[in-house]
C-alpha cells in the first residue's frame, strides 16, 4: 500500500508541473516565436519591422521588412530637447515617418533585431505608446528565422562544405606556395598531382556557390536596401499611451524621493548601460555630459537578455530572480533608461511588462536628454 501511495503522489506531481505558470510570462501574448512568424511573411497587413541600424539592414534582413532604427525614433534637438515629450516623436512628424514605411492601422507589426531584444522592444515600445495594439515582438529576431528556414540550413551546409574544400586543399596550396618561394623541391609529377588537386578543389567549390545563389531566392534572410511602399497611418490623440513612457520631469521627481528615503522609496530608476557610460568616461558625442542620474539603480541590459541560447529575453524564472536580486520588486514603481530610451532602457520594461509588473516606464528622452540639460544633477 505505501509503495503504490508513493507512486500516485509522484504520478500526482508529473501532472501538477505543467500547470504551474513560475516559469511562464504573465503577458507572454508580447512575443512571437518564429515558428509563429514564418508563417506570416509576405501577408497581407503583416509587416516585420527590423530595430537595427541601417547597415545592420542591409547585411541581413527578414524578406519584405523595413528598417526603423531603434535609437532615431526618439526625436530630439541639438540641445537634447524633445518637443513633445514624452512621446518619442510629434504626432505628425511619427505619422509621417511611420506612413514612410508602408505601415497603415491596420498594419500587424512584428518588430524584431538581431537576437538580442534591445532594438526590436525600442519599436514595441515606440508603436505601443501611440495607441497601436497589433504589434508583437519576435523572440530571437532574425537569428532565430534563420535557424528554422530550410534554404537557409541547406545554404550554411554549403559554406561548411567550402570550408572542408577549402581546408582539405590547404596543405597542396602551402606545399605549391613553398616550392615557389625555393624552401622545398618538388618533382614535376609532384608538382602537377598537388596542381590537379588544386583544380578540382577550385571546380568543386565553384560548383557548390552556384547552388548557394540558387538558394538565395529561397532565403528568409536576405542582404540589400529596403523597398516599400508609403501608406497613410492616423494617430488617434485619444488612444495614445503614455502610461509606459515618461519624461524628465517624472524623472527627476523619482530621483529626488530616492535620495531622500533611500530603499525605502517606492521609485527604482534603472540604468541600463555599461559601466563606463555610467561612470561619464563614455558618451555620445552630441551629449554635453556623461555620468549618471542619481540614486540610479545600475542593471545592465545583458542581464536579462538571453545571449547564451539567442533569445530576446531570459526566462520567466530567471528574469523574477535577477530583479529580485536588484531588489525590482512588484510594489515599486519603475523607470528605465539608457541612451535614447528606445532600445536597452525598454528591454528592461518590456520585460517587467512580460512578468505582469504594472508600474513600469521608459525614459524616452533618457540621457541624451538628461545629459544635455544642465539644471539637472548628475553623477560619475
């Protein structure tokens, strides 16, 4: 009797386990998988939108995307002044702009980047705060496409096979090279069987390259400019969010209770950057001054983003540890900031968002604001 009770608490426990959401986003819906998003390029009203710079672009792009580089959707003057803080951008100067990429309201939006997440939730966080609900972002970006596309598989097959050519050739290349220079000898039935593999090695490599331009139609991911057709995209002044952005006077507001209470403030303000951007040793050339806003929390944006297994974002559990670990608790209320907002300030509030914190918003003016503005304190 006690060895089969044992069994049905065990059996018990197999079937309890999947149940339980520890180790699931509460707003998991914010994320597409590729397997997901494969499905949905050259769709009608389905447009991937890539959060990488411009030349990142152009050396590797989901088919049909266009480029809307994360760091320049937040608009600001020489001086580092936003005029319609917190928004990103003027109402119509971000109409006009994301009509510019063929994106209506009635566009899905898959925004993406390398892998990495920082760049693709600058667009989540960008679209989101104009009131535009259909847009997810791809977890793992093009990376992950790249991994689950059969052309793709075949094509990197063949410049591994280039590699074992171009490798099992090398020693009849050295050993040609060295007779050339005089440091060996070689017989002229040598010479010509270390030719003639040469020549085959050259013939085969060839060979497979004009499979690999065959393949490079079938691509998911393909090099070259962006093409695109405008379209007219509406902001509904009613349905912008600002409840996930804020500008430097809330900012500044958080800053002043944390140094007056200490942990016992119920603001965070997350740095994001690296140390030496924090320490002022490194800063954007149009920024005045380099440093910190204090009482800042300093959390790097690696520690959330999944490098290791090329993902977005950690887990759920990983991701409630290490804020746990910093002490971003629920009951906070939360800022993040980097450079220019859009990019490693927002993975750190698009992930609380994918964990159900409530309290949570971008600096969208971030330093280049803060670092600009001379009658706000800074530190290094």
């Amino acid at each position: 009797m006690n060895k089969m009770l044992k069994t049905l608490v065990f059996a018990a426990t197999l079937t309890f386990t999947p149940l339980m959401a520890s180790d699931e986003y509460v707003n998991k819906d914010i994320l597409i998988s590729a397997e997901e998003a494969m499905s949905l390029i050259g769709k009608k009203d389905v447009m991937f939108v890539s959060g990488d710079s411009d030349d990142v672009y152009k050396l590797g792009h989901i088919k049909g995307s266009v480029e809307m580089y994360a760091h320049h959707l937040h608009h600001s003057d020489i001086t580092g002044d936003m005029h319609c803080a917190p928004l990103y951008r003027c109402v119509d100067d971000a109409e006009a702009y994301i009509g510019s990429k063929g994106i209506d309201n009635n566009t899905m939006i898959i925004a993406y980047d390398d892998f990495k997440g920082p760049n693709a939730t600058g667009v989540y966080s960008f679209f989101t705060s104009y009131g535009h609900k259909n847009i997810k972002v791809l977890n793992g970006g093009r990376s992950a496409m790249m991994a689950i596309d059969p052309a793709q598989i075949k094509y990197d097959g063949l410049k591994d096979k280039i590699k074992d050519i171009k490798d099992a050739a090398k020693p009849a290349k050295n050993k040609l090279k060295d007779a050339k220079k005089g440091t060996i000898t070689l017989t002229d039935a040598e010479k010509a069987e270390l030719e003639a593999v040469m020549k085959k090695a050259s013939a085969d490599e060839k060979s497979i390259k004009a499979e690999m331009e065959a393949l490079e139609n079938d691509l998911i991911v393909v090099k070259g400019e962006e093409k695109v057709e405008p379209k007219t995209y509406k902001i509904d002044p009613k349905k912008i969010d600002i409840s996930k952005i804020a500008g430097k006077e809330e900012i500044k507001h958080a800053m002043e209770d944390i140094l007056k209470n200490g942990k016992n403030s119920k603001y965070v303000i997350i740095d994001s950057r690296g140390m030496a951007e924090i320490i002022g040793e490194r800063k954007m050339d149009n920024v005045a001054r380099g440093g910190h806003i204090p009482g800042s929390t300093f959390m790097e944006w690696n520690k959330i983003s999944d490098l290791e297994n090329r993902k977005s974002f950690k887990s759920a559990k990983e991701l409630k540890d290490v804020y746990a670990k910093y002490g971003i608790t629920k009951d906070k209320i939360i800022y993040a900031y980097c450079m220019v907002g859009a990019g490693r300030g927002s993975e750190h509030i698009t992930a609380l968002e994918l964990l159900g914190y409530d309290n949570i918003k971008v600096f969208t003016g971030s330093w280049d604001v803060w670092g600009n503005d001379m009658n706000l304190p800074l530190k290094r």
